[in-house]
C-alpha cells in the first residue's frame, strides 16, 4: 500500500499544481481589476505597472458613488436580475416536469429546439428584437431588458432541469399518488425540493448573463435613463480625451460584488446533487 501510494502521489501533486495555476490564471484579472481601483491615479497612468501599491486610494470608488443615478441603476439591474432568476427558474421547472413526466407528440422536436436556441448568437438577434421591442411599445423599460433575458435563459434552464426530473424515480410519484398527494402537492412538495440544485445552477446561469449584459441595455434603453442599469454607468468614465480607468475598474469591482455574494448564498446548493437524496 506505502509502495502505491509513492507511485501514485507525483501524479496527484502534478495534478494539484495545474489546478492552482488555472486558480491563478482565473483569479488574477479580478485582482488585477481590484487593484487598479484602489491604485491612485498616477500609478494607474503610469508605464510601469506594478502587481501592488503602496498608497492605496478610494478616490475612484468615491468618484463612482457620486455619479447620479448611480442608485437608481443598481436597483434597476437587481430588479431585472431578480425577475429574470424568478421566472426562468419557475417556467423551466414546469416544462421540463413536462418534457419529461408526459408523453406528447413533437416532445423530441421541442427538446431539439432548445438546443438549436442556444446555437443563435445573441447579437443575430439584437436587431429583429429591437424592432420586435419597438412594435410592442416596451423600448426605453425595463421590460425590454427582461423579456430577452428570458427567453435566452429558458432553453439551458429547461435542458439542464430535464436531467434532475428524469432522475427523481417515478416509483416516487407513484408511492405519493397512493398515498393520496395530488400531482400539484408531489410537484411542489416532492419534486420541486429535490431537484433545487438544479434550479440553483440555472438561476446562478440566469443572474450573472442577465447582470452583466451591457448589449441589450445599449440598444434597447435609448433616452430614458432612469431605466438603464448598471453597466450603463461604466459609460460615464469613457472619455474622449482620455479614459478615467480607475472609475471603470472601481465600477466594475462594484457589479461584480451582488454575482460574488449571490454565488456565496448559493454554493452549498450548487455543488450539491441528487445523489443520496433519491433511492428508488
């Protein structure tokens, strides 16, 4: 056993040493972004670029907090996040419960069509749903923002969601039929807890694409400003003379903090699966 373990440990330390070098890779853009914020302004000018600072400044966060409206757009994306995450979260649920519990005709279609919606690039679309957004009045709202967003995260949430439904044993279903539950109390009661860890990864999905979107906020929030969200206000440190770079970086250190603390609340639940929960 000693022996196996010296033949088999080089191996694991080569595998922990690429896994903290992707650690690092992926880490150091965050750092590197943070650190320019606090950096002041004739380090962040300055040709040599050092990976510290010895005077740090919160002259780019204050700069950013005293933008107006700044406020208004942080409530304005937590809302559209927030709408987004509910609904894709409870329609997926549904449908995939049905793509998977019932047998229809054109169901293989259907699921051949989620798949087909993800292969769409975002920015093919842009153009036919500013027209569509147009038509139905929604442009300058926050509807056009939601309506979109939720579209594009129903596909994925509905294929992901499918394999946790499909998992749950229809033994399950049946046992709580006999025992007197009807379909709506085992979908709310029984089903829908085992498979939240699905519903998590999805809305995990859902919430960081919908925050971050900066596309759909520039084309179809056109001059009523009070409906633009967050990216919108790194628009305000882009100059034509010359870019406050601490503004963005402070900025973008500010929405990246609701993605980190919504990641933190979630994670027990994201890594977790139904393994164990279930046994038929």
């Amino acid at each position: 056993m000693a022996r196996l373990l010296r033949v088999k440990r080089p191996g694991r330390l080569a595998a922990e040493a690429a896994a903290l070098l992707i650690a690092v890779a992926v880490a150091f853009p965050l750092y590197w972004m943070v650190l320019s914020a606090f950096k002041p302004a004739g380090e962040i000018q300055s040709t040599d670029a050092r990976p510290w600072t010895l005077a740090p400044s919160l002259d780019s966060f204050r700069r950013v907090f005293e933008q107006q409206d700044f406020g208004r757009y942080f409530l304005n994306s937590l809302l559209v996040a927030g709408t987004v995450v509910i609904l894709s979260a409870l329609i997926a649920f549904l449908a995939a419960t049905a793509v998977t519990r019932f047998r229809f005709k054109f169901r293989t279609t259907l699921l051949i069509m989620f798949l087909v919606a993800q292969m769409v690039p975002v920015e093919a679309l842009t153009i036919p749903l500013f027209f569509l957004m147009r038509d139905f009045g929604q442009l300058n709202t926050l509807g056009s923002l939601i309506l979109p967003h939720l579209a594009f995260s129903l596909p994925f949430a509905i294929w992901m969601l499918r394999g946790f439904v499909k998992a749950v044993p229809e033994a399950l279903e049946e046992a709580a039929y006999i025992d007197g539950a009807s379909r709506t109390r085992f979908l709310w009661q029984i089903l829908f807890p085992l498979v939240f860890p699905g519903l998590v990864a999805t809305s995990v999905f859902s919430f960081i694409t919908t925050w971050n979107d900066f596309l759909f906020a520039k084309s179809f929030i056109i001059s009523d400003t009070s409906q633009s969200t967050l990216p919108m206000a790194l628009l305000v440190f882009f100059k034509p003379d010359e870019n406050d770079w601490g503004g963005i970086m402070a900025a973008s250190t500010v929405m990246t903090i609701p993605v980190l603390v919504f990641f933190v609340l979630v994670q027990r639940r994201l890594v977790s699966g139904l393994g164990g929960a279930v046994k038929d």
